[in-house]
C-alpha cells in the first residue's frame, strides 16, 4: 500500500470457499517497522503465525509465481481455459483451448482448437507455447 500518507504492506487472509470475507488483516507501517523491507519482513512473519493459527494452508507455486492448482477454470491453470463457442440455439460450433499471457507488457491470446490437437494434447502445448513466449 502506497500513498503519501500512508505506505507500508496490508497482509489479507482469506479461508478456502470465503471469497469475500476476510479471515485476518493487518497493516503494517513503514514508519513503525523501521523501513520498507523490515515491514515486509515484520508482515510475513505475522501472516504465516496467522495461517498457522486459522489452519489455513499455503498454496502450491510452480516456482515461477504461478500456482499450481486453480478451481475455477477446467484446465487447473491460470491463464488457460477451455472454451465452448456455441450457435444461437446452443448447439456447440466448436472448442478450444485459450491460453492468455503477458509478453513485453501487453496481453497474448493463442488458441489450439480440440479437433485439431485434442483435450489432452492440447493442453500441454497450449501451456508450453505460454510458458515459452514469457
């Protein structure tokens, strides 16, 4: 959190399956904690006793940032999804595979249709191709 008044890090915990009810929360200053990186350091120290406390558990990462399992999309994967485009009447017209990325600061889409690569196939090199354009 930067402001003029006000800079420092809000540390936020969330329960599993409570979107939008916050489990904990704290500020923690610049000022009081002696500078930018010991508030920081001050700020995890007190959100892992806090998951500690609450039994909440720490998510997977893959070790790029990403984490390695995500529930609200069919691929497990942020940033990749498989789509249904249908007609007006809600036959299916075709899937896909999309995979959405950041390279040199602007968004990326690329898709792999099922028919051509299938559900399997097209889903490692939907995250292949991502992983190789960062």
């Amino acid at each position: 959190m930067d402001y003029d008044s006000a800079t420092g890090w809000w540390v936020r915990l969330y329960r599993p399956g409570e979107n939008k009810r916050t489990a904990a929360s704290k500020h923690f200053s610049d000022s009081k904690n002696c500078g930018y990186e010991a508030a920081l350091t001050t700020a995890r120290a007190w959100r892992d006793a806090q998951m500690a406390a609450l039994g909440i558990a720490e998510r997977a990462c893959d070790g790029n940032g990403h984490f390695l399992v995500y529930k609200r999309n069919r691929s497990g994967k942020i940033g990749l999804r498989l789509v249904h485009d249908r007609h007006l009447d809600g036959r299916i017209r075709r899937i896909y595979w999309e995979a959405r990325f950041m390279l040199d600061g602007k968004q990326r889409v690329r898709t792999y249709a099922v028919r051509k690569y299938g559900y399997a196939n097209d889903n490692h090199t939907t995250r292949n191709t991502a992983h190789a354009l960062h």
